[in-house]
C-alpha cells in the first residue's frame, strides 16, 4: 500500500522521487498556463475559420474575412502610383530636355531612381555603378552603346543581346575555338593588344598589327578606339569589362564574349526607364 506524503512548507502531495534527499512535488500546472492554451487554441480555431489557412492543392481555403496579402499590396501600390502620377506622367511623356530644365521633377526622379538601381540594375552593375567582370562600369564616362539620356533609355529599353525585337546586338568572334586562327597567332595578337595603351602606330607592319587590321579593326576600328553605338570597346583605354591582364585577353580571343542584358520594357514604365537613364547618366559625371 502505498503511502500518501505531503510537503510541509508547500503542501502539495510528493511523487515518490527522491534525489539525494530531494522529493519531486506533484505541483499542478499554473491556471494562467491552462488559460492561455485555451486562448490560443480558441483563436486558432477562429483564425482557421475567418483567414486564409489551408493549402488544398493548387489553391487554399480563404476563409470569411476575405483577406489576400497579394491584393493588399496591390491596393497599396496603385494608390502610392496613383498619388505620384502628376511628375511619372511628366516623365513618361516630356523629353530630357523638358525634364532636365524642371528641377523640381529632376529631385523627384533622381531620389525615386537610387531605390530603382538598387532594386535592378546593381546585381549586375554594383553599387553605384562601379561594374565587374562582364558588367560595364556606369560611373565612368566610357560607353558601349552611347552615354546621352536618350541612348541609355534605349539600352534599358531594348536590353543588349535580348530577346527584344529591337535589342542591341554584339559578339567577340571565337577566333581560337573556331579555328579563325591559330595558338601562335592568338598569343601574338594577345600580346599585340596588351600594347595598345600607347595607341595604334602608324605604319606597323609587325604580324599583331597586321593580325589586328585583317580581324578586329573592322569592330573595334583601324585606330583600336572602339566604335561606339555598337558594343566594340576602347583597345587603347585603361577600361576592361572582361580583363586587361594576358590571361583574360588570350581567353577573350580564344573563345569570344557575348554578353547579355536584359530588356525592361516589360518591366519597368516609361518614366521608370527615363529615371534610370537619368540616374546612369549623373553617375558618370563628378559631383558639384
């Protein structure tokens, strides 16, 4: 038969453990403990009739308040484009002229186009534009496909080897893989356009030179300065989008570059394209 004993000071009834001296008391669960697992499991049961719950496959019980997230923020994002389409429609319909003569609709676009940049263009082209391998650098004056406000939006607009009808198009020829020349020839050539910080020199003759003239003036020009609108870079110039030590030339000569930006036109509005050229071009230029 099994004793009933009571602590003295608590006066709750001992489990019958004993460690070292020490009895376990059969001390009931706090109220408030209990109160609140039935608060909770009564507003569970409430939540589960009245909000969004329940996956059902490729849908999910929306409960009988209705509410939906996605609509919300919808709602949220319509009435702040709502709120700001005096100075978007200024934007999406005036020329940079207009806009860039207009300094209060100037302020309004180049503090709404920085979270703009952050949100689609800096993956790619880093922080304020300081570029990296295969991205061009925005925060210097060297352009690929023109540096105006006009030309900007366009690249944004149409993207560079998109799938947009009117996309910029440019590739570097494999000139190694393809078999166009030879190994000796791309390491004389390489070496060839490594020498080009001192510019073209009139009347070479050496073979880089010759090689040069018969398979890459007529992209990058007879003077290696590149031709702008088209995509060729500067030879001559210290601005490298893939590289500009041995290694990474032989490599762009060896097996070509084709590199890919996007089209926005699908994604961003007019006045949201016109921010973010706004935004390129003033990085570009020294702050007053």
């Amino acid at each position: 038969m099994s004793i009933i004993e009571r602590d003295p000071v608590t006066g709750h009834i001992t489990t019958g453990h004993n460690w070292n001296g020490i009895k376990e008391l059969n001390t009931p669960i706090p109220r408030i403990v209990i109160a609140f697992i039935i608060v909770t499991h009564l507003y569970a049961l409430v939540a589960w009739v009245l909000l969004p719950t329940w996956p059902l496959g490729q849908t999910y019980t929306k409960g009988l308040l209705g509410i939906d997230q996605r609509n919300d923020v919808e709602t949220d994002i319509a009435r702040a484009d709502a709120a700001r389409a005096d100075w978007t429609t200024a934007l999406a319909t005036q020329d940079f002229d207009t806009i860039q003569s207009n300094a209060d609709l100037m302020a309004k676009a180049t503090a709404t186009a920085a979270a703009l940049f952050g949100q689609n263009c800096q993956a790619c082209h880093g922080t304020e534009g300081a570029g990296g391998p295969g991205f061009p650098q925005l925060s210097d004056n060297t352009w690929l496909w023109g540096g105006t406000m006009e030309e900007v939006a366009e690249t944004i607009r149409v993207g560079v080897n998109s799938t947009h009808p009117d996309s910029h198009f440019a590739q570097m020829p494999a000139f190694g893989r393809d078999q166009m020349l030879d190994r000796s020839q791309i390491s004389t050539l390489t070496d060839y356009v490594m020498s080009l910080s001192d510019g073209v020199q009139p009347d070479d003759s050496s073979e880089g030179a010759v090689l040069f003239q018969d398979n890459c003036a007529a992209c990058h020009g007879e003077d290696a300065l590149g031709v702008e609108g088209t995509g060729a870079p500067n030879l001559t110039d210290a601005d490298w989008l893939y590289g500009g030590d041995k290694n990474t030339i032989h490599t762009t000569l060896m097996n070509g570059r084709q590199g890919q930006m996007p089209s926005w036109a699908d994604r961003l509005s007019e006045a949201q394209i016109k921010m973010l050229a706004i935004y390129v071009v003033n990085l570009s230029k020294p702050a007053s």
